[in-house]
C-alpha cells in the first residue's frame, strides 16, 4: 500500500472545498488540500498551523 498518493482535482472535490465545516480560513489553496483529505480520508502531511488546527481532516507534521 503506497505512502503517498497523488490526487486530482474532481468537481466533487471542489465543491467540498467551498463548504467545510466552520470555523476555517479563506485560502482556496488550502481549502482544496483539506476537502481532498476529508474526501479521501487521508492524512495530510503539513506545517500549516491552521490545518493543524482544524479538528474536520486528520493532519501531521
């Protein structure tokens, strides 16, 4: 089973981007990363402090 996994950008993706649950920050950039994580129950792997702190996707660094 692979470590890391590359992901495309799907519509489905995209419109989860737009509508995380609250509260979370307007960077559309990160919105992405975190709606992929969510999406493909994932692990995002970041120094984000902000997607460190979202408690909606599982993050480490």
């Amino acid at each position: 089973m692979p470590k890391l996994k590359l992901v495309q950008l799907t519509p489905v993706i995209a419109y989860r981007s737009t509508s995380l649950p609250q509260p979370f920050h307007d960077d559309p950039a990160d919105q992405i990363i975190v709606a992929t994580g969510r999406q493909q129950n994932a692990t995002i792997l970041t120094k984000d402090e902000k997607i460190l702190a979202y408690d909606h996707v599982q993050s480490i660094w």
